[in-house]
C-alpha cells in the first residue's frame, strides 16, 4: 500500500475487529496484507479519536487566507471594471501578498465575481 492509497472503510472496520478479537499486530498484518505500522496506527486513531471509519483527507491549504480574500474583495469592489493585472499589483503593494493570477481568478470566481467588460 503506497503513501497515496488510504484505507478503505472495510479495512479500516476489519482492523478494529480483529483488534477486537484480541489478534495481535503481526496476525492482523498478516491478515489484510498491511504493514504493522499502519495496523497500528489505525488502532491508535481509533482508541484516541473513537473514529469508525477513515477519516476524510484536507487537500492543500488555500494560499489566500480568509483576510486575504476579504482585502482582495475590498480592492476589487474600488474599481469593478479594472484588469486582473492592475488588481493583482494593487492588491500586493498594499498588502503584501504575493499571489498569481490564477490564483486571483480563481478566488475571485468563487466569490461570485466575473470578468466584466466597460460598456
């Protein structure tokens, strides 16, 4: 099992009950075919955390944080109308966040803001 693969729910339910059953580490190693650290360790999330099944991975952070996202909206609604780029360099001169312009119109995106053109 690679460090990309998670558990499954059926795994994660058949350690616990081989646990259980008083198996030891080795024996349910042996068992499901998994490494005794990872046995192990998902004996110990579920005597700390009470979890049941496999817990849901975070994906990566967010590269603006909530504050961020509100400055960039407060820098946007000044002049709707302005290009990406003039906002991006206004956004990190007064700021300091150094950020793309994906990463812009990405966020920008799910604030339910869209690219407009002057009429």
């Amino acid at each position: 099992m690679g460090r990309a693969e998670k558990l499954s729910d059926f795994q994660f339910s058949t350690v616990i009950g081989c646990h259980l059953s008083n198996k030891s580490l080795r024996q349910i190693s042996a068992l499901i075919e998994l490494p005794q650290s990872t046995v192990s360790d998902t004996i110990v999330k579920w005597k700390c955390l009470g979890a049941t099944t496999v817990q849901p991975r975070r994906g990566r952070p967010h590269k603006l944080t909530e504050r961020d996202r509100r400055m960039l909206k407060r820098v946007v609604c000044k002049n709707r109308l302005s290009a990406v780029a003039t906002l991006i360099t206004e956004f990190q001169t007064t700021y300091g966040s150094n950020v793309s312009t994906r990463t812009v119109r990405r966020e920008l995106h799910e604030m339910g803001l869209h690219g407009h053109t002057r009429a």
